[in-house]
C-alpha cells in the first residue's frame, strides 16, 4: 500500500504512553468510573471477533498485563502513521461518498489509539479485545499492536489487511452517521441472541462492504494500492470469517453464534463494495441472502 507521504489525519486521541493510573485514580477521557477490566465490551461494534481467542486461551489468559510500563518503540510511532494516513483516507473518501451519494457532510470520526488497555464508554477494552467502534461516544478504538495478532495468530498478514480492519471500523461510525446503527441496536435489544446474533452479522457484511467501497474510491483518488493489496484484504476477511476462526481454535463452527458471518459472506461482501462503490449495494438488511 502506497502510503507514505499521503495526509496523516489529525483526528487521532494518541492515548498510548500515557502513565498508567495507581489505585483508581484513573482519568480516562471523562469517563471516570468505567472499570479498568479486560471485559468483553457491551454495544460495541468489532471488525473481528476475537472471542474465539480467548477462549482458545483459556479465560483471561491473554496478555493483560497492568503492571507493565508502556513505552512507545519506533514500530508504534510508525504504526501510528500508518493508522493516521488511512484514517485520512477515510476520511477524504467518505466525504466525497456522503456528498455525492447521500447529500450529507461527512463528519470525521474520532479514532483513540491505545496501547494495552484503555476505557471506553462501551467498556474497558484491552488490546487483546480486538479494535472496535463504540456508538456510545462515537469513537474507534485500536491497539497497534493488533496488527501483529493479525499477522501472527489470525494468519493476516500485510498492509492493506490492517487497512482494511481500519475501514472496517470507520464504517461502522457511517453506519451510525446514517442511523443504521442506532435501529440495528434497538431491535437487538428486544430480541433472542440467536436473533441478536444475525442482525449483528449484517451489520458486520455491511461494514465490509463499506470498506469495499473504501478500497476502491481511495485507489481511484490516490492510487494506494499495490500489487498483492486486494489479496491480503481479502485474506483477511477470511481469516476472521467466524466460521474459519471457531475452527482454527478447535471447534465445529456454530452459525447461531456467528456475530460477524462466516469467511464465504465476508469475502463477498468486501467484493461487492470493491466492484460497486455505491453504498445502496451494501443493503445486507434488505438481502435475501447473505
Ligand atoms: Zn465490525
């Protein structure tokens, strides 16, 4: 992926390297009284469903460690460029697609960059809880260092794969920006979780569709991508399909518990935005099948 030299986004809370607090004296963004606890976060919005992990490894047998010192190495501050160059992306593209499509103006999303664990108001999140978007203040979350859980456990290796889970996330703040989100949320609230889990897996689609769209537009507008980008985007979606990950830790796949959907919908949902580029082919709601 070409993007070196690109516009970095300004709209980054760099939260890594900040002291860590000492009985309870934490300050976290306002939102005092969160727990600082390693929990599965409650309405939130996650590019990949890491549960599958843990459970691999045994409850609470990833690595939080509270204890230890956050420093900032050269690979974070390059990983912070990387992250706030696509967040620039993002950006750029979905102005244009909010404007040409919707006739709305985009409005940036704020992206919080944390190293080991950080609060949100969704809940406490650590880096091992994957990146995620809280509708609650309307912030995407992200430990670079899950690009290396990406590579390394999830066998997603590449730029253009951590772009993607970039994208991901960011399109899940335009769903909220569209209101898709909040009426998503609403009916899961008053439904089964087997029902809960299936409207959650179009939400899912749909934002990777939206980051097919992403892809495209920004390519066509900045020529980012290389040979072998599209490849590793879409390698990624199929290694965290839901299906492929409740495999790899061991398990029959389950589609009642599926959140996100499986590798199959996954690819081909990013394929329709990559080929498309107009956001009312992202209907997953209105699809009859997935
Ligand atoms: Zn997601």
């Amino acid at each position: 992926m070409r993007w070196q030299g690109k516009r970095k986004s300004t709209n980054i809370e760099d939260r890594r390297g900040r002291a860590r607090p000492r009985n309870g004296a934490r300050k976290a963004g306002g939102l005092g009284g969160i727990g600082l606890i390693a929990v599965l976060l409650i309405g939130y919005f996650m590019g990949i469903d890491v549960t599958p992990l843990l459970q691999e490894q045994g409850q609470g047998g990833y690595q939080e460690n509270p204890t230890q010192s956050v420093e900032i190495t050269d690979a974070d501050r390059k990983a912070g460029d990387f992250v706030a160059a696509n967040l620039a992306l993002t950006e750029d593209i979905w102005a244009d697609i909010f404007r040409k499509q919707i006739g709305m103006t985009y409005k940036p999303v704020t992206l919080v960059l944390f190293k080991g664990t950080t609060s949100s108001r969704c809940g406490g999140a650590s880096g091992a809880t994957g990146p995620f978007y809280c509708p609650g203040d309307k912030k995407a979350y992200l430990d670079t260092s899950f690009f290396t859980t990406l590579e390394k456990r999830l066998g997603a290796g590449g730029d253009f794969a951590a772009a993607y889970v970039i994208a991901h996330e960011v399109s899940h703040y335009v769903q909220d920006e569209l209101g898709i989100l909040g009426k998503a949320n609403e009916i899961r609230a008053r439904s089964n979780k087997a029902a809960s889990n299936a409207i959650s897996v179009r939400i899912e689609l749909q934002a990777d569709c939206y980051s097919g769209i992403w892809a495209r537009e920004a390519d066509k507008k900045f020529n980012i991508l290389e040979r072998g980008d599209l490849a590793e985007a879409i390698n990624a979606a199929k290694q965290i399909g839901d299906d492929t990950l409740q495999r790899n830790a061991g398990r029959t796949p389950l589609p009642h518990t599926f959140t996100h959907g499986t590798s199959k919908q996954r690819v081909a949902w990013f394929k329709r935005g990559l080929g498309s580029g107009d956001i009312r082919d992202c209907d997953t709601f209105g699809a009859k099948q997935l």
